[in-house]
C-alpha cells in the first residue's frame, strides 16, 4: 500500500498493511528537521515517517486580542498558523461587526488549496484539509469567558447568531472544498478540558449539537473530529455527527484501549501518544514502548492511526519524534 491508501483503509476500520502514522506539526520542528526557507511538506513527511500531509489555510479563526495585546486581531486561522489565544472581542452584539471574513464564494479564495493539491497530487501521500466547521470553537474563543458563561444564561440568542454566522462561512466552504480533491476533512473544534467538557453535556445538547450537525452533514468525504481533553460524557452525542475519526484521545483523560472497545466498531481512532511527559522528557525506549503499547491497546482488526495526543509540539525531543514514527513502522505491521 501506499500512504494514501493506507489512511484511507484505516479510516474504513479496516486492517492496512500498516498502522498509519499522521499528525499536526508545528513550524519549529519542521525547520529543524528541514532546515531554514521554504518547506517541501512531502519531503518533510517521508522524512518524519508520516502518511498525510494537510492544508489548513481555511481554518476559520477566532476573533480575539492577539498575544501583542492590540484592541483587535484574528487568532488561529486563515494563516496555516496558530497564535496563543488572547481574551476574544465579542462581548454584545454590537462587537459582531469584527467578525470580518473573507468572501468564500470568490474562485480565487480556493487557489492556495488548488496549488498545494497540483504539487503534492502525485506523492502518494494522503492530502487533507483541516477546518473548523461546526463553529463551537470560534464562537467559545471570541467571547471573553466570562461573557460567554454570562450569555449562555442571560443571551442565548448572540451565541445562536455567533454559530450561525460560521457555520454559514463554513457550509460554502465546505461545498468548494470537497470539489477540489482532497481525500478526506479534520474538523478542529477544541471543546474540553482534561475534566470535562468546556459546557455541561445538556447545554452542549441543546445549543451547540443541533447547530454542529447542520455542518456535519454538510461533510460528504471522510473526516475527523479534533478536540482535546475528556469527551467521554459527551461521545455518544458526538458520534450522533457522523464522523469517520476521533483525534486525539488525550491521556491520561481518555483511555485509548477503553475507547477501542466502546467505540472502535463505529470509528478509527487516532492518536494518543503522551505529550506530557513521554515526548518533551521521556527516553527514546520509553517512546518506544508507549507506541507498542498503544498499537496493541488499539491496532487490532484495523481502524487506529497514530500520533501525539494533540500535534508534534516545539516542545518535544526531536530524537522522541523520530523514535516515534520509527516504532510504528517497526510494531505497526499487520498481523499484530
């Protein structure tokens, strides 16, 4: 199989010839495994040991002071990039005159997406494209948290517009996007906490599910949901959106083997690996063991794709990133 193929068969639940490997990377680590200028993202991933590489330009951002302190700025999104998110500039609904967004309709909105599929079409890589489509996140992180646990109570009605108002972004985009040729879509939506979830699970039913669903159903190819922290109250009511994917079970909150065997029937698991310890500090064997363990915790029957319990931080051993990639080619072949 080649990469591509690969993904794709692990995001049908089936067995590969190998467990896939696929992550976020942070700029910093791709410049000290490619040196300075211009990255070659294929290079990068045969370099890394990763199976697809993805387009996130389209990333709706939220609307926040930006970490300089200045009285307005866009966090996370649009760029390929993302910020420290500052405290967000919606507070009323006379603040939704600075969600300013780009016109989605515009055919040459979709151009970088259509250069970065031209380039890497023939690389045998699987191509994807991270969004945020369901329109949770932006609304939480443009509102000072304080306003918006005020507004859950007493203005219910800004939240609603706020979601309305990127979700409606998202659909058009959405539609454009999968004409383009990618093989499948990562929805980022951060909505937990290593405790639980930002809003209580009957909140999340009534204000926000009903909303994510309408983006949701929008998805015709394959593709993931992305939140940290433990979503395990709330699952059931995710798996209600129809995803293909689940990243990136974040430990010690979430238990991948637990996961396998509540919900490995109904989606691919993917990720895991402990960005607390084992990658900024642990040892190379230390690396090592954890991804054996992991694709034995979840690699049965199909359906797993490894990577870090968020994204390939800074912060991590560059020799703990490698150890990582090599141990899933070397643990990962099936039969397990």
């Amino acid at each position: 199989m080649n990469s591509r193929e690969r993904v794709m068969t692990a995001l049908a639940l089936k067995e590969p010839d190998r467990v896939p490997f696929m992550d976020f990377v942070d700029t910093a680590i791709k410049h000290q495994l490619m040196g300075p200028g211009e990255i070659d993202e294929a290079e990068l991933a045969r370099k890394i040991g990763m199976d697809a590489i993805y387009f996130v330009d389209y990333a709706l951002p939220t609307f926040c002071k930006t970490p300089s302190g200045q009285s307005e700025g866009l966090a996370g999104g649009l760029s390929g990039e993302t910020e420290f998110i500052g405290e967000g500039l919606i507070r009323t609904e006379a603040d939704l005159s600075k969600i300013a967004l780009p016109d989605p309709r515009q055919d040459s909105f979709y151009d970088p997406a259509k250069r970065f599929l031209e380039r890497y079409h023939d690389s045998g890589l699987a191509l994807y494209a991270g969004l945020r489509p369901i329109g949770m996140f932006n609304t939480i992180y443009s509102m000072p948290m304080m306003d918006f646990a005020v507004a859950l109570r007493d203005n219910r009605t800004l939240i609603d517009t706020m979601m309305d108002m990127f979700i409606e972004w998202n659909l058009t985009v959405i539609e454009k996007i999968q004409q383009l040729g990618f093989d499948f879509i990562v929805g980022y939506n951060d909505m937990a906490w290593k405790e639980g979830p930002l809003v209580s699970p009957q909140v999340f039913r009534e204000i926000f599910l009903p909303k994510m669903k309408t983006a949701a159903d929008a998805i015709k190819l394959p593709w993931a949901f992305h939140s940290d922290g433990d979503l395990s109250i709330v699952m059931e009511d995710l798996l209600s959106l129809g995803m293909n994917a689940m990243n990136p079970f974040e430990p010690p909150c979430m238990n991948l083997k637990e996961a396998k065997e509540k919900w490995g029937d109904r989606i691919c698991l993917w990720g895991n690996i402990d960005l607390v310890n084992t990658l900024p500090y642990g040892t190379v064997e230390e690396v090592e063991a954890e991804v054996k363990q992991r694709i034995r915790d979840a690699g049965k029957g199909g359906g797993y794709i490894c990577a870090t319990a968020n994204s390939i931080t800074h912060f991590c051993k560059l020799e703990n990133v490698l150890a990582m990639t090599a141990a899933v080619r070397k643990h990962g072949v099936y039969p397990l």
